[in-house]
C-alpha cells in the first residue's frame, strides 16, 4: 500500500493505530482456522464510529477490502484477508457504554470480550445467556457478526436472539441505527437480524446493544455414560419427550470420551459409546426435579453409569472432560478441523453413526461432541495439513458429512458461519433460488464488494477451498 | 381483467377458485383499517405452493400486483390492494402439515387460524405462545408476514422468535425454502427472518414451520389499580428490578377503564388513572411466589385496590376489563383507529402522559391501553372520518404521539406493521440511509415492484395517507 494511502487513514485515525510492517500484517493473515492464510495491506484501530466511517469511505472511494475482525477465533476462515485491504480491529472500542437496568439491556462496543459481558451484568444479577466455547477470548463484535451460539442454546437461543440494536456503517460509509430497547418493533424490514450473522459482508457494526435476562437463582449439573449411540440419542428425545428443556445437553462420542481421558486421565469410561452431560437452571425446586428426572430417563434408557453434582465444585469435575474435549482433540495430530455439521434433534443418533462410518471409509479419524440438544455437533478431524494424500480423503469425508447433514434436514454451519472455509458448500443448503437471493442482498447493499469479499459466497461451488489452497 | 387473463389464472387454481364478480372484489378492498379501501381485479384461491407459484410467474409476466391476504385483520392497510391486482387468499391452504414431537415443531400451510394452532398443539402438552388479539380470526400466514406480537410478548417474544423454516414463492415464481427444524443454523444470511414481517412485499410464504415449547405447569392472574400513572409505571420497573418477567404486564389507562366500565357495568373504579394486569405461569410454587411478590410490589407503589384470582374462573372475570377494551372503545365513535406506538419499557409513564397532553391540546379523544411489559401501547383514537375538520385534529395528534414515541427511543409501530398507513412515518424511525437499505434489499428481491406495491414505502414522507384518501 503505497504511503499517500497509508497517510490518509493515518489522518483519521492517528498513526500510533495504523500498521503496516511485514511482521504486523502477517500476525493477522490467519485467524483459528487451519489452512487459510491472506496478508492484509494494512491493520488499522479506530476508536470512534466516525473512525470506522472515514475508513470505510476512503476504502469506499480506493475500492480497498475491508475485513472486521475481533479476537480471530473464527473457525470457517471468516477474518482472513482473503483478498488483502484493510483489517479493521475494534482493540480500541472495547467499552461497555451502558447498563439499562430498566430496560434489561446492555450497550456495548464490539471490541469487548463476551465473558466480561457475562461478568459484568452477572454483578446486577442479571445474565446474557449466549455462550460460545471461545467466549473468553472472542468479542461481542465477532459473536454478532457471527451469530454465534454455544452451550446453552437449547433453552436460551444463540446470539441473534438477544441483539435489540445496532449502530452500523454501510459500506457506503452511511451510518445505520436499526432496532431500538424494544420488545416489539415491526418498523420495515429486521435489518438487525439482517447483519447480525453476516459475517462482515453488509456493513461494519460499530455499537451493540443486547437483551439481559434475571440471572437464574440456581443451577445444578449431571451426566451419564451409555454403551449405544441409540441409547443416548432415546435420553435426548425422552428429556424433551417429558417437557424438560434443559440449558445444556452435551454430548461426547467414544473417541473423544478416549481422548479426554488420554489427556486428564480422570478415569473416564473409555469402553462408553457416548457421554451425555446435562445441567438445568431456575429456581431451586425446578432445577432439582428436572436434574433428577433427567438422570431417571437415562437410566431407563439404558445408561451404564450416572452422577449428579451435589455442589458446583462437583459439576466442575463433572464438565471437566466436556471442558477439555477440543484441546484433548487437538493435540493427537498436528492439524485439527474442527467442523460444525447440524441436524434436527431427532437426527443425532444417525448423524454420529453415518459420521463414524464415513470416518472408517475413508480412513480418517474423526470425533464427535457438541451441543446434542441442538443437534449442533462439532465432528473434529485429526489430520496433517502437510500430508496431501490424507488431506484428499479428508476433503472427500467432509463432503460426505455435509451431504449426510442436509439429507437428514440439517445444515453445514449451526454456528461456526460460512466464512471462506464453507462457501463452497452453501448451495447445497440453500439451492440456487436460495443462493441468488442472498447475492442480490449482498448486492443492492454492497454493490463493489468491498465487504469483507471472498466470504459466503463461493467463487465455485462444491469444491472445498482448503484443499484447492493447500 | 380481461377474460384471457382470468382464463389463464383459472387454468392454474380451477375456474372456481377465481373470484371476478363485483360484489367480490369489493369484499377484498379493505381490512381491519379504518379509512382506507382499493378494489382488487381478481381475487384468487391456490391450494399448493406450485399453483401459487403458477400465479405469481404469470403476475410476474403480467405486471401485476400481488397482495397475499389471510382473514384481513391487518390495522396498517397492509392488507388492502392499494395498486389493485390480484389477491392471493388462502382460505384453502389451511391444513397442519405434521406436529413434530421429537423436533418441537409444527409445519402449517399460512391459512390456519393462529387460535387453532394453539389449540391443537396444547392437546399434546405443548404451546405456541405468540397471541395477537386476533388470533381467534387472524391466519399464521398473516402472523407471520406482520410479525405479530401479543400479550405474552415480555416472556416469550413475538412470531419471529417462533419461525424455524420457511417455503415461499420469489417475485420471479423460483420457490426458496429457508431454515429447518434447527435450534441453530448460521448458513448465510438470515433469509427467514428477512421474510418474516415483511408483509408480503418480498414473497409470498406458502408454507411455516413453527418452534413450540413445553406448556407450562400453570398459571395466575392479578390486578392493581392506581391514582397515578407514576405509580403505575414504578411498578413496572420494580416487577423487572425484583427479576420478575411476567408473561403478561398490561396496562389500560383511565379512558378506558372508564369505556370498559360503561360497556359491561362490572364495578371498575372509574377514578383510577391506571390498572395493571399481570399474569405469571411456570411451575407452581415459582408463579404462586411472583404473582403474590407483583401484588406485595404494587402495593407498596401505591396501588390503591389489588386482586389475585384464586382460579381459573377469578382470573377470566379479572381479564375482562382488558379483554373487551377495544370493543368497549369502539363503541364511542363512529371510527375507531387503534394505533400502536412503542417505547422503552422506563418510558412508559412519559408516553401516556404525552399522548394525554397531545389529545388534550388538539381536543380528541384518544383512550390509550396495551402491553405495559414490552412499552407496546395503544393508543386509540375515537373519531368519524367524516368530520374533515376533526380529522385534520387526529392526523396532527397522531404526528405528534409517532413523534414523541421515537424522541422516548421508542418506534412507530411495535406489532401492527407499517402496511400503507404508516408508510409516510418510517422514515421518521429508519432515517434517510435506512429507508434506503431496505429500499435497496426491496429492489434487489422484487425489481418490477409486484409484491404489495404501495406498502412500507411511502410515495411521499410525513404525511398521513388516511388524509390524503379522505
């Protein structure tokens, strides 16, 4: 990028907040995703929504990408500088503006991390539910861009459900307020519910304000082990089947149940098929009721072995290996693909069983867990990026996984997003009507693609980009 | 219409299945608002997504506007073929497809009656909570293109929070289907929430697969009247503060508590300023502890007279003031316009005491009640639209109520939708760049402008159609 340029952004922002060394910009060509890497011309950090729109207006005019980026946690390739430009950061636009304690919202710059979200509001007694595994490090911004979800979204929902309003700018450089404190508003169309999950590619969300609801007064935690993924898949459907909606219902199939105990040795039974992990939350009678229903159903159903927590230092222990999965996981190979297939509820048992035996055709390995309430399931692959033979047949296990996920009525992302990594595979969700749609939009709203370009929608389709990088 | 066209639509559906007679077309230029009227030039029966589709290729080709209608309860003309054309019913598209226990959901063709969901659902202990008033009459698909909110919007939201998948015809005849019966889906933009309360000018939605939830436990109904607004609105705010969200919060101000108590003869006391009427359900122990906890909260606010019902039957006789509020308003005058401004929940006291003040100084009568939890109010004007003179008064009266609703933070339609009537306020709420990007998105979908022509964008800004048509 040539030094008149850099100079100009340096004007809006100040210098101190542009960087372009070599060493800089290669620390923010990648982000968790393994595989995908794109140097940035240049990483900037405004501090001011009118920072962000003097940015996008001079990128506006230099037909410059831009890319928003929070923490980089994202797993689809989603703030990689596919096609170079701008990184934005929101490193400096990291307040919480305002705590409406009438009104149960809370107002915030994008930069702030979720946890201290959850922590901050959690000392009014107040709680925002929306959990992604990632939640200490990744921000609200990257969340909201995402729609990120997490482990309580069975009874609680994902982030799109408590996002009231946002301040925007358009990749024309215009600012947008949608939404408002309100419960109800029917004004237009929902543009809030429009960006939140766009991934970068409408506009630039520049202030957040989300729904906080009366932290619950107790919670309380089980698990149980089964030796048949049917078995486990019947406990799901027998807990919803007796009107229990649980906050969380996670789930772990016996590869991972062996590499958490490879990694913790906590005694962990390794000849279990799957684990389910359960916690309800409320009021105190409630929450003692259902946990003790739901351990009653998955004994009924077969269960091998269960325990419920009698305080939170027993449910840590409990959640530990739940905790623990991905990290257990990643150590076992040099690569990790963490991938984020969903189905409908009633699909698990055969999602996981048409996941393993994809696993052993193509000679890959794959593990399972996730969020079995929501049918979100993370089947995580352990490979080697470095071995391009294997990395084929890993491409070709994917591709089975996705076609098996929309088969059983599901989709390729439940909460990861398309970014990069995905796109190739989004026509098999939504059809070619589905897809046009969607690039109109993108169209009318961005018309020189200069929003994070290269993300959702796949310059060719049905061929996985990794592969076609690696 | 010429007969070749008529012939042409009558091949598609059957020729019983088209309407052209005068006395029928006049049936379908109007819906619940008062004041506004266009006759179609045919009205049009389809009993398949592929014959709607059928439709809306040949509209497409013809140029001519669609207006899809379920039971014309629409209180914005959103309804009412503005431009004229064709209106789709879908009086014979009224079947449930299939109750999903496992998956909680239920998938139903636009034509059932809301009420009739509810009711099929509860018979196998599951609940659908959105409940517009209109619900005994009002069609899913109607629900669903408004965004309806209703009563239990502050604990359960409002029909987007309940809408998993979607099929619809596009503009150009292509079919789409968005979501699944998921928890979690983040595969591109979120197309279901786009078409959901966008009142039929982007598509015509021809199939709804709705979320359910468990059916609670139980439920209890209280009542607090009170001398002041103030002590009506600080008892809201303390019900919230005291982490209590109730599933209904309603408030009726002391106009129509005065209508409600002219009507029936039932004792309420006509000197009050204000009543709240809460109900709480969950399980037992948890809505015995909150409603007395509402009534101990009321009191100490200064409610002057307070009720808990002790059954089933108590807690109907303490709902018919709230029930009947609009029966009982409508009674007054000639024409009853029933607005739906929506603030802040903190605003509450503010608003009706300017909606008071606003009445006041243009000398109308405007009774205002409504959904005190969500700050959804409705304040309703009596009137006769054949009184120019007075006519001119409510038209600045309700400027100024659109006016101070957004000065509060508030919006200009919380749950009726913009239709036609509100068309020339949007702007007032979006800006001039938000008006824009829905117009952009509007175009991007419907580019020949065939969809409900005339709805959510106005010709002209600021001014009050009614007025213009009057």
């Amino acid at each position: 990028m040539n030094e008149r340029l850099i100079n100009a952004f340096a004007q809006i922002v100040g210098t101190e907040n542009v960087r372009s060394s070599q060493a800089e910009l290669l620390a923010y060509s990648y982000d968790a995703t393994a595989n995908f890497q794109a140097k940035p011309d240049l990483v900037i950090s405004p501090n001011t929504t009118e920072e962000v729109a003097g940015i996008v207006k001079l990128c506006s005019k230099e037909q410059l990408p831009i890319v928003p980026r929070g923490s980089g946690t994202n797993l689809a390739a989603g703030t990689v500088p596919t096609s170079g430009g701008v990184v934005i950061l929101f490193n400096r636009m990291n307040r919480i503006v305002e705590l409406d304690m009438e009104n149960l919202t809370i107002t915030v710059q994008p930069g702030v991390i979720t946890q201290d979200i959850c922590s901050f509001v959690e000392q009014h007694g107040l709680f925002y539910p929306p959990d992604p595994s990632s939640m200490k490090i990744s921000t609200i911004g990257g969340n909201v861009n995402e729609n990120s979800g997490g482990l309580r979204g069975l009874k609680y929902g994902v982030t799109k459900d408590y996002v009231k309003a946002l301040t925007a700018v358009l990749p024309n450089g215009e600012l947008i307020k949608t939404g408002g404190k309100l419960a109800k508003d029917v004004a237009g169309y929902d543009l809030t519910a429009l960006l939140v999950g766009s991934e970068g590619t409408l506009g630039i969300i520049t202030e957040i304000t989300l729904k906080l609801i009366p932290m619950p007064a107790s919670k309380k935690t089980g698990i149980a082990y089964f030796n048949s993924l049917e078995d486990a898949a019947k406990t799901v459907s027998a807990i919803i089947a007796n009107k229990i909606i649980p906050v969380t219902l996670e789930f772990m199939d016996k590869g991972t149940i062996g590499a958490v105990e490879d990694f913790m040795k906590i005694g962990l039974p390794r000849d279990a098929e799957a684990m389910l992990l359960f916690e309800q939350d409320g009021d105190e009678e409630m929450v003692i009721r259902d946990t003790k229903r739901m351990i009653e159903i998955a004994v009924d159903n077969g269960a091998t072995s269960t325990a419920l927590a009698a305080s939170n230092e027993e449910a840590d222990v409990l959640k530990t290996g739940r905790r623990v999965a991905l990290s257990a996981l990643s150590r076992k190979r040099p690569t990790t693909i963490l991938e984020d297939a969903t189905v409908p509820r009633s699909e698990i048992a055969k999602m996981v069983k048409e996941i393993q035996e994809i696993a052993v055709r193509h000679d890959v390995q794959i593990c399972t867990f996730g969020h079995a309430g929501d049918g979100n399931l993370h089947p995580t692959c352990l490979t080697d990026v470095r071995d391009q033979e294997e990395m084929e047949r890993v491409e070709r296990a994917l591709d089975e996984i996705f076609e098996a996920a929309i088969r059983l009525g599901g989709t390729i992302t439940g909460e990861h997003g398309v970014g990069e990594m995905k796109a190739p595979y989004l026509e098999w969700k939504l059809g070619p009507s589905g897809i046009q749609l969607m690039r109109a939009i993108k169209e009318s709203i961005d018309p020189q693609n200069i929003m994070n370009p290269g993300k959702i929608f796949a310059k060719s389709t049905k061929k996985r980009l990794v592969l076609q990088n690696a």
